[in-house]
C-alpha cells in the first residue's frame, strides 16, 4: 500500500491542471531529532508535484499547501529517496483539513498522524488486506479485491478514487466507469478522481466501437514519414503496443510473425514501442525477432526536466498502461477488437473475420 502510495507521486508528474480547492495544514514533531530540514512531496490543488521543506526547531515543524480533498504525500528527511525501505520515509494520506503527525528517526513507517481520515481507512484497509490468509490463489485474488471491493461499496471516500486510478487498466471500461460514475462530486473533484476519469475516457477511446485515433509520425524505424490513416480502408490494420524490454511481448513475437503469414493480404501490422529512451535496443529487437514485415514505430514519449512530454505520445491517444496491448481496427476504422496479454481473443475473431 505504501510503495504504491509513493509510486502515485511519480505517475502524477505530468497530469493536467486543476482548480485549487483548499488549505491543509500539517504541523510534526519528530523524536530523536531536535534540529534540521524536512521534506514533504505531495500533489498540489494545481495538479502538480510539490517538494516542500520545513527546519526543525526543538524537534518541531510545520508545513502548509493547497490540495484537491486528498492526496497521498511523502515525508522524509533525505533530500533524495532512493527506495521505499528508507527509514526515515512515510507515506500516507494529507487532506484539507488541519493534521498532526508525530515520527521517530529512524522508524518513520511507525508514523501517529492525527485529522486525515482518509489516511485512517488508508490503513485499515491495508490491514485488512494483511488479515486475508494467503495459502492458495484463491485467497491471493480475494486480498487483491478488497481495496476494488472499498471503491465499489464506499463512493464517498477519496480512497476509493485513488484505488480506481491504480487499476483502471486492468478492469473492462464499461465496470470502471461504472464505478466512477457512482462517486460523489467531491470524490471526483479530487486529483485521483479527475484522473481516474481521464484515464477511463482514453481506455474506452481505444476499445471496440470506437473511431480509431489516427496519428503521424515523422519518421518510422526507416526514417520514412508515417501517417495510420493512409493505411484506412485498404486492409484491417493490427496495433502492436510492445517494447524491447517486455519479456511477454518478445515470447509474443513468432506468434505474432505466423498471424500475419497468414492474414498478410488482409492485415497490416504497425508495432509501437516504448523505447523512446532506448531506440538502438528498439532497433536491435526488431532486428532479433525478425519483424521486417511491420511497420515500426516509437511511442513518442519525451522526457523533460520536470517529467514527461505526452503531446505526441501515441499509447495516451489509446489508453495503454500495459504490454504486450493489441487493437484490431476495420476498415472502416473502427476499433472492433483490444487485447491485453493473451491474444486468444485475437487469434479467434481474425480467423472468424477471413475464415481462414
């Protein structure tokens, strides 16, 4: 629970602005530790990354902001938080609201803090998870649905948008934005409820019965301009989300190379790689596998001082959050077909398209 808390710092870098709601206040003290600098990250109203500090005096200290209802937040005494097992580093949940926190150096995780009650169901939800025995799959699957489970039963609650958020991609658009839509207007007013709802509107953009994005790119693996939708209307075309490192996505490939034997006179195949930071192991890849027969492109994904740049990046125009993805568009350019790591479904509706 924790980890994901401070991972859902990094993933919100780059998100889009807000509207600022409110003030929270959080005032610490800390044992063992009479002088000194603190730091806080935490998602402003703004939609933005924060990094505060605060001087401890007598083992005391202070730090104010504005926020979006709740969001997850990182206190730490390093300037740098190089993993999750720091010592001197909890996460948990700030509302707009006054709260109190009390630490020890060196025990950071075994944090007191007082006026957030979302970060208190934050925590029994986290031990109830930790309660469920783990003694067959069965029992693994049902401590993973707990906190999908609080998002169903508990719209009112800003974990709930929060647990949303971190699962979206692995749940059918229609059950996810069945969920969303049953949150109460603050809950989808808060940072993880905006998102929450942004990353539904590109997941369902990029399902069946939708109208392809189309995009171009300046140059393919062969420095050839590329645009999707000359290629509408003369073949289905299949979108191959994958990249290098994705070992799933590798072990996919021959399968891949054998579907389009088979459907070549049909069937166009344009791969898309999350290699932006790695184009010579992208070319590397296609070169190993053998995929001369596709076209191939980058995500298009840039990294800036601050983040990332997603203005050309071609997985938000459809949602992708995981590899291998596969979407099967017609000729019409509609997307009829999206598969998230097995591609059975796929093998299935291609042989029933050509009959074959």
């Amino acid at each position: 629970m924790k980890t994901t808390l401070l991972l859902s710092l990094a993933t919100l870098l780059s998100l889009p602005a807000a509207v600022a709601r409110d003030t929270f206040t959080l005032s610490g003290r800390i044992n063992g530790m009479n002088n000194g600098k603190i730091y806080l990250d935490y998602m402003t109203a703004w939609a933005r990354y924060a990094r505060d500090s605060a001087i401890i005096v007598d083992g005391r200290f202070s730090f104010r902001g504005e926020i979006d209802g709740a969001t997850t937040a990182a206190l730490h005494l390093s300037p740098v938080v190089k993993n999750n097992n720091d010592p001197n580093l909890a996460t948990f949940w700030i509302e707009a609201t006054t709260m109190r926190v009390e630490l020890t150096t060196g025990d950071f995780k075994n944090y007191r803090l007082e006026g957030s009650p979302t970060d208190d169901d934050a925590r029994a939800l986290a031990a109830r998870v930790e309660q469920e025995p783990a003694n067959d799959n069965t029992t693994r699957a049902t401590s993973r649905d707990i906190p999908l489970r609080h998002a169903r039963e508990h719209p009112d609650s800003y974990l709930s948008a929060f647990h949303l958020f971190t699962r979206v991609s692995s749940l059918p658009p229609e059950e996810a934005r069945e969920i969303h839509d049953a949150f109460t207007p603050r809950v989808k007013a808060s940072v993880f409820g905006k998102e929450a709802g942004n990353e539904i509107r590109k997941i369902e953009n990029g399902s069946p019965g939708h109208v392809a994005a189309l995009f171009k790119k300046a140059e393919d693996i062969r420095g050839n301009p590329f645009d999707l939708a000359a290629l509408v209307g003369k073949k289905y075309i299949l979108l191959d989300f994958w990249a290098s490192w994705c070992v799933p996505c590798r072990q996919g490939n021959p399968h891949l190379k054998q579907l389009h034997e088979r459907y070549r006179d049909d069937l166009f195949v344009v791969c898309i790689s999350d290699d932006d930071s790695a184009p010579a192991k992208w070319r590397s890849a296609v070169e190993q596998d053998g995929l001369h027969d596709f076209y191939h492109l980058l995500r298009g994904l840039k990294r800036t001082p601050t983040g990332f740049n997603r203005d050309e990046d071609i997985n938000e125009l459809y949602g992708i959050h995981a590899l291998p993805t596969k979407i099967l568009i017609d000729k019409q350019g509609i997307i009829i077909g999206r598969y998230v790591g097995d591609s059975t479904g796929l093998d299935e509706q291609l042989a029933t398209l050509f009959n074959k």
